[in-house]
C-alpha cells in the first residue's frame, strides 16, 4: 500500500502539463497505464492472495510443522516482491513471480489436507 500511495503521489508530483492539470482524484483513481497502473495491480494482486496464503501459513504451521511453514513463507516474500518489476514486463515475465506463489500456497494447503486425511 505504501508502494501504491508513493507512486500516486509521484505522478501528481511529475504533472507538468500547465494546460491540462490532472487532480489527485484522478491520478489516485483512473490510472489506466505507467507507474500507476502498476501500483495499483501490485496492491490488489497482493490483496487478493493474501488470504489463501495467510491460512494456509497458519494451517500449516499450527498443525504440520512451524519450522516448514517459515520456510515456505520466506520462499513466498522475494517471488512477491519482485511482482512490480515483472508486472512492467508483461507476458510470460509475469509467471515468474505469479506460478512460485501458486506452488508455495499449494504447497502448504496440500500438506495440511493430506496430514489431515491421513489421520
């Protein structure tokens, strides 16, 4: 999020069209391309694995092993982080932070339900 405000107030900061002055109103709610496009995908891609990840982290930590869910939490972070970057480079560089996170969630929900099943 803070990613997302910082960007918001670059753009209105490099506004430098005299003629034509966007307000904040619509910098921080119709980008559409640039910097601001890019926040704004990287805050609610985040938003929106959040969830499945956090329980699973939980899940897996609380019944399977804390050690192993570290683990597979600090796997998660630097595919995550890098999202911005390979946001900006399209298809197929995006797969490159998107499928990791998949596999790592997978990962962590699957061997809870298995160790669930198997008791």
């Amino acid at each position: 999020m803070t990613f997302q405000s910082f960007a918001k107030f670059y753009i209105l900061a490099k506004d430098d069209d005299k003629q034509k002055k966007l307000g904040f109103r619509q910098i921080k709610y119709d980008s559409k391309s640039g910097l601001g496009l890019v926040s704004d995908r990287t805050f609610l891609n985040m938003l929106e694995q959040s969830p499945l990840f956090l329980l699973g982290l939980w899940m897996h930590a609380v019944f399977i092993s804390p050690d192993s869910a570290a683990a597979a939490g600090w796997l998660y972070l630097p595919f995550r982080a890098i999202y911005p970057v390979v946001f900006r480079m399209g298809m197929p560089w995006l797969f490159l932070s998107t499928f990791p996170n998949y596999f790592v969630v997978m990962y962590l929900i699957g061997t809870t339900v298995r160790a669930a099943m198997a008791v």
